[in-house]
C-alpha cells in the first residue's frame, strides 16, 4: 500500500464506518457522543485520540466517531495491528478499566469476552473454553477491575444463561436486558405464587394428590413461570427451622456473656471483652459514640 492508498484508507470521507463486534460489547452512550460533539465543536479533534480500526471496522472510539459527524469534525483514523486476543485485552484496557462502567455493563462484557476468550477456573483449574490458554477468574478480575468473588459470582450466570437455551437467545439479541425481561416474565405473580404454594404444600402432605399437582403445576412451567423458585409452606418451615437451628449456639453463648458481663465486677475483663469484640480500626470508637449519644449510658 503506497502513501495514497494509505491516507484514503484514513479518510473520514470513507462511506459510513461499521462498529466491530468487540466495540459493541460497550454500552453505547448518546449524552456522552453530545458532550463530545460539544467539544469538538469548540476545540477540534484531538490528535492524540485517533479512533482505532480492526478488520475495515471501528474498534475502539465509537462516541468520538458519532461526536465527530455531529461536530463535523474531522477525525482521524488507527488501524489496530494485533491478534483478536490483543484486541480484545486493548478494548479492555482502554475502556471496562478506565470508563466509568457500572457492574451490570461490566458484567455484559465480561460475558462476551469470555465467550472469545473462555475461562479457567480456580477450582480445579479446568478450561471453559476451546482454548486451552484461557485467563484465570483472576486474570478477568484484574483486567476488568472487579474483585474475584464478584467474577465467580458472573460466570455461574453465565453458565445458567448458556444452559438455558431460552435465555440464550435473549441475551444473543438484546444482552443482559433481554435476559433480566425473560426472567422477570418467568416470575409468578404474587397470586400465582400463592396458588402454587398451596399447590406444592398438597403435595407434600398427601402422596395420593401428588399426581395431580404436578399436573397443575406442569401448566404453570408451559407458561414460562418458574416453579421452582417458590417455596411451599414446607419450604418455608423447614428454612426457619434451620435458621433457628444454626443461631441456637450463638443465642446460648450471647445469653451466657450477657449472664457474665451482670454478674461481673471485674471492668478490665469487660473492657477485654469489648476490644475483642470491637477489634477493627475504629469499631469500638464507634460504639462508644453511639452508646452515649443515645443516651443509653452516662460515662
């Protein structure tokens, strides 16, 4: 390619451009194209900002783009030299990392990118991918800026999104919006939920009924609604029973230090006792400015 064909390739004379699939990834922000366009108007296009190409599309760089035909300004052109991985890690970094994207944008991404990229979990190190160089939930977490659980806690949605061939195809045509709509419409309503509570609650109590719920119940799953997702009353007794079950020692022991802390005369032990209780850097401080605010103690 000579000087010519090269500077015509750079053109912003060139017909409309179209938005790489990797650009697309990002949330698309029309009040930021307008502050842009504003700026242009005044200032020009700046130099240093070139709007970075890959494969005859836009990469990176689509609210400049938009701001520019807004401004009629004229921008200028990068074409990006590098694998579909190096793209991928350079949209990452010029943007999840450094823009001000809220989780649930973060969270879209990151489902697309791993879909080119995959995964490894931390488990038992296995790939999630038909690459075997997969990034670590770590390495996501790290490029992405986000803490490791909250990776952990994307990929098993992920996972249910892509078992779900429903869900699929929603998140396929609108992303994590079209998959919030289909789950949204698969909740029962609070009269349905009601109906197949007693439902499934019949069931549990009589064998001989039990047939015949899972029919009713089967008319509620061709609706889409999600069944399993509400609790019977038997769901609901046993969870509370549970929960009792597991804060019983706890009540036991916090009964028998409130028994400790009266009968006590002892200060310095329940000065220990409060550090101990209060261990975090400026926990106890604190306490002891709620304590007395509210007027529960006269020091």
């Amino acid at each position: 390619m000579d000087d010519e064909e090269w500077l015509a390739s750079m053109s912003s004379n060139k017909p409309e451009w179209e938005y790489h699939e990797i650009c697309l990834w990002l949330p698309h922000k029309p009040e930021t194209v307008e502050d842009i366009a504003n700026d242009m108007a005044a200032n020009g296009f700046r130099q240093d900002r070139a709007i970075a190409t890959y494969e005859g599309k836009i990469l990176d760089g689509r609210h400049r783009y938009e701001a520019a035909l807004k401004a009629g300004a004229d921008p200028i052109f990068a074409e990006f030299q590098g694998t579909k991985e190096e793209a991928i890690a350079y949209v990452t970094s010029e943007n999840v990392a450094r823009r001000h994207l809220s989780d649930f944008e973060k969270q879209e991404f990151y489902m697309h990118r791993t879909e080119v990229l995959g995964v490894r979990t931390r488990a038992d190190n296995q790939h999630v991918s038909i690459d075997t160089s997969s990034p670590s939930q770590a390495k996501h977490a790290d490029e992405l800026g986000v803490s490791r659980p909250t990776i952990a806690r994307w990929e098993k949605a992920r996972q249910q999104i892509q078992s779900d061939p429903e869900l699929k195809s929603a998140f396929d045509e609108n992303g994590l919006i079209g998959v919030k709509r289909v789950q949204n419409k698969r909740k029962a309503t609070q009269e349905e939920y009601n109906k197949i509570a007693k439902l499934k609650s019949l069931g549990e109590r009589s064998e001989a009924e039990s047939s015949n719920v899972n029919k009713k119940l089967d008319k509620y799953r061709d609706q889409g609604i999600d069944v399993d997702e509400v609790e019977s009353q038997g769901d609901a007794d046993r969870a509370r029973d549970d929960y009792r079950e597991q804060q019983r020692p706890i009540t036991e022991m916090a009964d028998a230090i409130a028994k400790i802390l009266i009968d006590t005369k002892d200060y310095r032990f329940v000065a220990s006792l409060a550090r101990a209780a209060y261990s975090k850097q400026g926990e106890l401080e604190l306490a002891y400015n709620l304590i007395t605010a509210e007027g529960n103690y006269n020091v």
